[in-house]
C-alpha cells in the first residue's frame, strides 16, 4: 500500500478550501471536514446514515467496520453544523454524504473511489499525496501535533499497539533517536 500523507493543521484546512473551490458541492469538502475530525476509516464514514447521529446528546455510535468494535464519538461543533447544513440541503437523504447522481442506485452513499479522486487531485494542487485514508492520519497528527499522548491517540483510533500509531503517525526510529540529542537534561 503507497504511503499517504497526514496533513497538519494548515494543509488540512488548505486542502479543504481546495475542495470547496472546484467542486459544484459543499460534498467532498464536507467528507473531508467531517472525516478529519471523527477520525474514522473512509468505509465507516461514508456508512453514517442521518438516524445514527445524535445530535442533541453530540453522539454517533458504530460498529467499526475493519475491527468490529463498537465506538461512541462526541460530535464537536464542526460537524454538528455540517451535519445540520447537509441535513438542511437534502432533507430526504438517508445518508450523510448521499449520492446525487443519475448514475447512482437511489438512495446510496457516494463512493470512497469519488472521494478518493476529489481528495488526490486537491492533494496534487498543493504537492502533497492525499487520499481517503489522510483524513484518519491528519486527525492523528493534529492531536499528536498538539501534545496529545501516543497511548491516548492510540486508543481514539482504535489501533493494536503504540507501536501501530508511532508508524501511522510516521514516527521514525531515528526520529525517536533524534530525541536524544535534542532534548538533553
């Protein structure tokens, strides 16, 4: 699988305006908005239908779809106001990011390939190499960025190990080592 990268805070909301500004749709640029800040795999984003968002408690609850653990995330209000726009937009949309188009079967979410391609070519506009799966990394990097503890971004991602997070989040070992010099007592 080729490496994709996770953007920081400055790319991330770069690579949003771009979205925003060549599509005809707030869609893509809502996935990305969204996607980035719940942090979930692009198959279980695109499953929210608008009855598993609990927008008076701030609450989606799922099943993940590659671990089988069930999760609760808190809403923020990013998201609420995205969910209320979209849900205002298409009020008979079962799905969060429903497609529109006459070639799709009715009343189906779009696919993760679209999403892919909007989120490749908004990448390339600013050099950076960006899929569905950059999301996911740039909800990691922003809270590793921030100081937030490898074992506590291990757990809201729902990986196996610290170990998985620290190359998730690209943390190389000479990076670690680099440490060393860096930060002396």
């Amino acid at each position: 699988m080729a490496t994709v990268n996770a953007a920081d805070q400055d790319e991330f909301n770069m690579i949003h305006k771009s979205l925003l500004r060549h599509h005809t749709n707030s869609l893509y640029a809502d996935t990305w908005k969204i996607g980035g800040n719940l942090g979930l795999r692009i198959g279980d984003l695109l499953d929210i239908k608008f009855a598993d968002l609990d927008l008076e408690k701030r609450t989606l609850s799922l099943v993940e779809g590659k671990t089988q653990k069930p999760k609760t995330l808190r809403l923020n209000e990013v998201v609420i106001d995205l969910v209320n726009k979209r849900h205002e937009q298409w009020p008979d949309d079962i799905y969060l990011f429903q497609s529109h188009s006459n070639r799709a079967t009715k009343d189906q979410p779009v696919t993760s390939v679209s999403v892919g391609r909007a989120f490749k070519k908004a990448g390339e506009i600013h050099g950076l190499k960006i899929s569905t799966h950059s999301m996911r990394k740039s909800r990691g990097k922003v809270l590793f960025d921030a100081g937030v503890p490898v074992a506590k971004i291990s757990k809201i991602l729902n990986h196996s190990s610290e170990a998985v997070t620290l190359r998730y989040l690209g943390i190389s070992q000479e990076e670690e080592q680099q440490t060393y010099d860096d930060y002396v007592l």
